[in-house]
C-alpha cells in the first residue's frame, strides 16, 4: 500500500485521508493478510516520529534509504528516505494530508523528487511484491488485542444492524448493497499473490526535479549494516536511476513496479485526479497511461465513482505547443458541464485547435478500469460501536432553547406561553398545519433575533477551512449571535485569525483539532458542513449520525451519501477552479463564489426549531418541502419534529451502514479475486 505522506505532524484522525488509508491497513493485516506501507518522508520526520511513538528500538536500517519497522502481526511500515525535501515543501505537504485537506501545494518541480527517489520507491515496491517473507513473530498483545476488538466490534455492530432488518445506505458499482455480515472467519482464501494499491493523491502532482547530486549521502550505506531486527523482510536491491523516458511521478512509478493488472488506486479525492474540471493532476500522457494500466479503481462514494465515470478523459491534447495547449483548455472546460458528452468535448477542442492554426492530438485508448465503490465503513474509521448517543441531551436543550423566546414573550403580554401568535400580514385558516406553520414562523423570528439573556445551543463545524464554508459560518455567527453558537474545530492559523473577532464576541468557540470526535460533540445540537468543494464523503457527517445528532450538509460531492440520505442538504456555488495555459485546474487560482447565506440561516433554524419548511402542514407542497428539508429517511415513530426525525433515522441508517463493514470487505477481496 503506498501513500507519499503518512508521517506527517498532525494527527491521523484530523487528516482524514491519512485516517482511512492507516485504517485500511490494520483491517486488512487483522484479517490476515501481510500488509506493507510505503511511504516516503524526510530522516529527521522519521526519527521525530519514531521517537514520539517509541518506535525507536524496532527501526531497521537494513535496507539503503529506506527505514522499516513492524506495527503490529502483519502490518510494515517502509519509508522511502528523502532528505532533499525542501522546508516549504515538507510544510505544505503535511498541510495536504488527504481526502479531506485542502490541497495547498502547487504542481511544481520544487518538490525534492528525483529520479533516484523515484528508483528507490519503484525498487522497494518490486521487492515487497517478490521478496518471500518469513512469518512474522507475534505482534504486542496490545496492539494485536486493539485491532481484533475492531474486528468483533464491526461483526457485532453488523449482528444488530441485520437483526434490525436494515439496509445499507451506499451501494457499490456493478453490484446490490451488500447485507450485513457478521460471518468468521479469515477471509484471505478469497484472494491470491501479492497485491499493490496506491492512493490517488499527490503522488501525481509531484513532478520530477532532476538533481546533480544524489539526495542520499553515505550515511544510508553506513546505516545498511545495521542488523535487522527478527522477522523483518530480507534487503531489497537498489534501481538507482529509471530508464531514459521513465515515470516523473510517483503514481506512475508505483503503477509501473506493480505487477500487470494486480494495482488497485484508491481514490479519496477527485480534487488530485487528472480528470475533470476539479481534478489538478497534470494531463501528461505518462500519467493517463499509468491510469490505463490500473488492474482496478476503488473509489469511496457513488459520488467518486460517477466522477471518474463521466471524465474518463477520451482524447488528449499534446501540449507540446501553445496552440495545443489552448485546444486542451477548451476540451477541458466544455467537459466540465455534466450535460456535455465526450464527443462534444473533443469536437469543441478539434475547433479551438483549428482556430489557433493547428497542433497534433494524439487519440487516447481510454479503456477505464473496473471501478468498484468500497465505503470508508469498511476499515473501521469510525471506530468502535455504538458510539455515544448524545441525542437525549441535545433534544433537552434544544427543547429548552425552543421554549425560552415563548416564555419572554408569554412574561411581556401576558399570553400562555403555548400560543404562538400569527406573524403579522399573514393569513392563516385555522388548520393544525396553519397554527404549526404559524408557530414555526414566530419561533423562526425569536430565534433569529438577539438573545436577551436565553440560552444558546451550540452547533459544531468539524476542520473548518475556506474550501469547507468558513464564509458562511462566519456570517451565520454573525446573523445568529446570542442565539446560536459555532463550536468551529480549525487546524488552519489563518481560519483562526479570521473568526478571531467572533471568538471574542462569543458567538465562536475555537477549538483545536482533537484526536476524538466525541468530545467535540458533546453538548452540541447539530453539526454544519457548508462545504463549498467536492468532497469525497464527508466523515465528520456519519459520525455526527452515529452520536444521535443531526447535520446540515451542503449538496456537493459525497456530503448527501456521507448523510445517509436523510440529513438536510443545502444548495451552493461551488468553488471554482480555472483552467491554466496547459488546460489543467489551477487550484491556486481558485474562485469562491457569493453564497446564499439566507438559505443557510433557514434550514439551520427549520432543522433546530424541528419545523422543517413553513412547518408540517397538511398540503402536498408542503410534504414535499418537508421531505427535501428533513431528508429521504423516517424516524418511524410518527413524529412531527424535523430535528428528531433525522436523529433518530439517521442513526439508524449509520449504524447499519458502519455494521456491514465486513460483507463490504468480502465483496471487494471477491472483485478483486475476478480482475
């Protein structure tokens, strides 16, 4: 399994790439299988985090350039040694840490990458993939005790969610859902030989730059003699240089060391794709043939899978010329609209080709590899369930904070704090749906306006950044102090220094990234995603699910999948990404449109007030307004609060959804065994 960064300084559950990558190694070593991460990093990051972690006695020297040691029975970690890496780029690479990271780094050759990095990692690869491994002594009890707990938890959790007779909520490619599973049993016989998955980030946006001198010094062949210690991989040998023409990523280099058909890309973020109007990877016929080459994809979301599905990219350009270079651009942009197909792209790039006095195109054998949707479920990175159901404090504090403007009011006129009055110039007929309407709307205007001296609940905004709506939580704060309160988890200094104003007036508490969800949820009432890019999933929504707590999602990427359908989802503008002179996404040109701050602020206050859309009445339309706000699920219990109704469902279908993780497993090891 390689991944460029995986020891990086934050931690793993904040990066959430990294957290699902880790996760899916120590699934897939409990298992059974003998699993290796490979990744590459800078001598003095290794040591840092040996030390931190006290893995200093287990490191082994063995091999030149590169530091392995176990973790656990059956799961390796190799670090590819790269101490050229410059300071600015180590900083922005642990910046970009996965699937949920922004993606900082700009697709430039200042990176450290050189061709004899690139042998390294091709040469530990091949190794791995050839090299007879001797069994491996038993790993600590502790850590082998943690991951068979993941392993009855997930078939437990599976247990309940198939004696409840529930459905999961993602489906896979080519396949029905898989019902939950709670089989035993190893389930290696499925498959056979040695397999290489690659996760689809960075590793193809960092482009070789050639280097005179050789990036390792003598320090890796005195280290060389250093013994090994017992039960580790026998030294590999050392390719040095790639062929004349070789790979200038290291994507293409791990493809090209895996052995035919037998490389799976794992892919948790379109945004590092060569595909698309979001994807920045470079469009190098290198890089798209490496792609072509791929035994299989596994993608983590419906959402992932329709991506690479509708950009599957049918011709290139070869941007050997600026006329090239301007047809790619035309292709490009007229394949991002959805409602273009591929021979109305590459016709609007004949044209623009012709217009700027020719180029060649060279026609692209675009045969796609089986895409195969696998959710992030599967490897645990949820942990163990059930979790915390933090559902019934929530709703008595909501219900407090419901009731608190109709008490001021009853204490100002004199009325019973049970009757809402209509909102002026409005009419209503009398019905249960118009006095619930009517209540909504007056609840809706107190819990608008500032608070004097009621409570306020508190709303959660997990790894807050500008990609992920720092705009409109700032202006829903605003608009919201005294009433409502955002509980903003924010990695990033600038976000920090950004809501600093808030933080004082108290309309924001900031909170530092934490290695648990939970207690950033407790006392908290929802939680807001206004992700304004296309994510991939959206953890922080499920595990929302999983705590009882309803979230308020954006109608981008993966966010409605990671909602389970249920939650509410609101319209935005999406980022948008302007293509440079080669016809590539420039993410460091990245617009960010105006948004709908409005619409925000009255799905929030539908969802927390529980009266959805101009409340539950009677009306077909407003049913169906009721159904878009409260999302596709039911509570099954009757009930008339939009708030309850996505708690209680919502858990519901998560914890179905987290239970099937290993029918999930056993249906991707048979797809696998078929490729």
């Amino acid at each position: 399994m390689f991944k460029v960064h995986v020891i990086t300084a934050h931690d793993s559950h904040f990066a959430g790439g990294k957290h699902a990558f880790l996760s899916m190694a120590s699934a897939l070593a409990c298992e059974g299988f003998e699993v290796h991460v490979v990744s590459v990093a800078s001598r003095s990051k290794v040591l840092v985090h040996a030390g931190m972690q006290g893995l200093l006695p287990r490191l082994s020297f063995a091999r030149p350039g590169v530091v392995s040691w176990r973790e656990a029975q059956r799961l390796h970690h190799h670090v590819v040694l790269n101490d050229t890496e410059p300071a600015a780029a180590a900083a922005t690479a642990t910046a970009a840490g996965g699937s949920d990271s922004s993606i900082n780094t700009p697709a430039a050759p200042v990176t450290g990458l050189t061709t004899e990095l690139l042998g390294r990692v091709a040469a530990c690869v091949r190794g791995l993939v050839n090299a007879p491994f001797p069994a491996a002594a038993a790993a600590p009890a502790e850590q082998e005790g943690q991951l068979e707990q993941q392993r009855l938890a997930a078939a437990a959790a599976a247990s309940t969610a198939a004696d409840a007779g529930q459905a999961t909520a993602v489906t896979h490619s080519g396949a029905a859902a898989a019902a939950p599973s709670a089989e035993s049993g190893s389930l290696t016989g499925l498959l056979q030989g040695a397999w290489v998955l690659v996760d689809a980030d960075e590793s193809q946006r960092l482009v070789v730059a050639p280097l005179a001198a050789s990036p390792l010094e003598p320090a890796a062949t005195t280290s060389a003699a250093t013994p090994a210690p017992a039960g580790a991989p026998p030294a590999l040998g050392l390719q040095t240089e790639p062929a004349p023409g070789g790979p200038s990523t290291l994507f293409e280099t791990v493809v090209g060391a895996a052995p035919p058909r037998r490389c799976v890309a794992l892919v948790q973020n379109v945004h590092f794709l060569p595909l698309g109007p979001s994807g920045t990877g470079p469009r190098s016929p290198a890089l798209l043939a490496a792609w072509r080459r791929l035994g299989g994809v596994v993608a983590v979301s419906g959402f992932v899978a329709g991506y690479l599905q509708e950009h599957w990219p049918q011709a290139a350009a070869a941007a050997a010329t600026a006329p090239a270079a301007a047809t790619a651009a035309a292709a490009v942009a007229v394949a991002g609209h959805a409602d273009v197909g591929a021979e109305e792209a590459a016709g609007a790039g004949a044209e623009a080709q012709g217009a700027a006095g020719g180029g060649a195109v060279e026609e692209v054998e675009a045969a796609m590899p089986p895409v195969r949707v696998v959710p992030l479920a599967t490897w645990g990175v949820f942990g163990r369930q059930p979790l915390p159901d933090l559902s019934p404090a929530a709703h008595e504090a909501l219900l407090a904070w419901r009731a608190a403007p109709a008490q001021r009011r009853a204490a100002d006129t004199g009325e019973s704090a049970g009757a809402a009055p209509a909102a002026p110039g409005k009419e209503f007929t009398g019905t249960e749906g118009g006095a619930q309407a009517a209540a909504g709307e007056a609840a809706a205007a107190d819990a608008s306006a500032p608070a004097v001296g009621g409570p306020a609940v508190d709303v959660a905004v997990l790894k807050l950044t500008p990609e992920k709506g720092c705009s409109v939580v700032a202006e829903l704060a605003r608009r919201l102090a005294g009433r409502v309160r955002f509980r903003v988890v924010a990695g990033d200094p600038a976000v920090a220094r950004a809501l600093e104003p808030l933080v004082v007036a108290g309309a924001v508490q900031l909170w530092e990234p934490q290695p648990s969800v939970t207690p950033v949820l407790q006392g908290c009432v929802a939680v807001l995603a206004p992700s304004l890019w296309l994510e991939a999933w959206g953890m922080v929504v499920t595990e929302a699910l999983l705590h009882g707590l309803p979230a308020l999602v954006s109608d981008l990427g993966g966010l409605p999948e990671a909602g389970m359908g249920v939650c509410p989802a609101v319209p935005v503008e999406a980022v948008r990404i302007p293509v440079d002179a080669a016809g590539v996404p420039d993410w460091a040109a990245r617009q960010y449109p105006r948004q709908d701050v409005g619409a925000w602020e009255a799905a929030l206050l539908a969802l927390l007030l529980g009266t959805g859309a101009g409340g539950a009445g009677d009306c077909d339309a407003d049913k169906q307004q009721q159904q878009r706000l409260v999302g596709g699920g039911s509570c099954g219990e009757g009930c008339q609060d939009a708030w309850r109704c996505v708690s209680v469902s919502g858990r519901r279908a998560a914890l179905a959804h987290v239970g099937g993780a290993r029918g999930y497993l056993r249906d991707m090891l048979v797809w696998l065994g078929g490729l």
